[in-house]
C-alpha cells in the first residue's frame, strides 16, 4: 500500500502531469493570442504588428515536486496591454511611428496617454478566466489517470 502511494505521488509530477500542463499552457496561450484582436480603434485596441502575440510563449517549470505552467511575454508592450497604464509621458518616436500607421495625429494620442494613461486590455487573464474550466478538466483527467493505471 505504501509503495502504491509512493508512485502515485511521484506520477503527480511526472510525464503525464507535465504531459496535461503542455496541453493546458498551450490553451492558454493559443486563447491569449485569440484575444489580441486586429487593431479596431483607440477604445479597443487590438494588434498592431503582431510582436506582442509573437511574444506570448508557455513555459513548463518542474522542479522538485511542483510542476507550474507559465504563460507571458518578455515584452513591456504586453504587460501594458495587460495592464494598462497610468498617465505617463509616452516617449514620442514610437507614438509617431504608430500613429502614422493608423492616420491619426501624434500629438493627440501623446497627450492622451499623458492625460487618461492606457486601458487595460487583459488578453492574458482573459484567455485563462475563460478556460479555467478545461484546464481543470485537462489536470483533473491526468490525474486520474495516474491514480487508475495502479
């Protein structure tokens, strides 16, 4: 009995947990890129480039015990749609650059990021609030899988 207990805790962060954690993290992150919509307007924003989305990567960490899923972007762009941001002195190239693209006039997105800051766009936390549930279900069937194959 003892034994038996032993391998199913080991399982529990072994190939199948971590196997269910790539499918979970792999959701996410395909539900994140999803919610990146092509730019619409200021009030809803979306994507622009694509390098932001392009950004959006899950990562397995195991270690020890614990098997985590991490999904995010190494970008400041991302933490700011995700975000959003306070009032703030934008630095002025970019917003140029940006607005070109979208025929408006630098100075009046400029002064209103400056004003109003930036609204939060939560494409990440989002994608997860939106399939918490199939997450759990991915989890929750590796689990059971473990604890049934003794």
């Amino acid at each position: 009995m003892q034994a038996g207990v032993t391998r199913i805790a080991d399982d529990l962060h072994g190939v199948p947990i971590v196997d269910a954690m790539r499918d979970a993290t792999m959701l996410i992150t395909r539900a994140a890129n999803k919610n990146l919509v092509p730019y619409q307007n200021p009030h809803v924003g979306g994507r622009d480039t694509g390098i932001t989305a392009a950004s959006i990567t899950p990562e397995i960490r195991a270690r020890s015990n614990i098997v985590e899923g991490v999904v995010g972007s190494n970008r400041m762009s991302a933490v700011v749609q995700e975000l959003g941001s306070r009032p703030h002195k934008a630095p002025v190239e970019p917003i140029k650059i940006w607005a070109r693209r979208h025929g408006a006039e630098w100075f009046v997105v400029w002064r209103a990021i400056k004003t109003r800051g930036t609204y939060a766009r939560r494409f990440l936390g989002r994608a997860f609030e939106d399939n918490a549930e199939k997450v759990h279900r991915i989890i929750s069937k590796a689990v059971g899988t473990i604890i049934s194959s003794d």
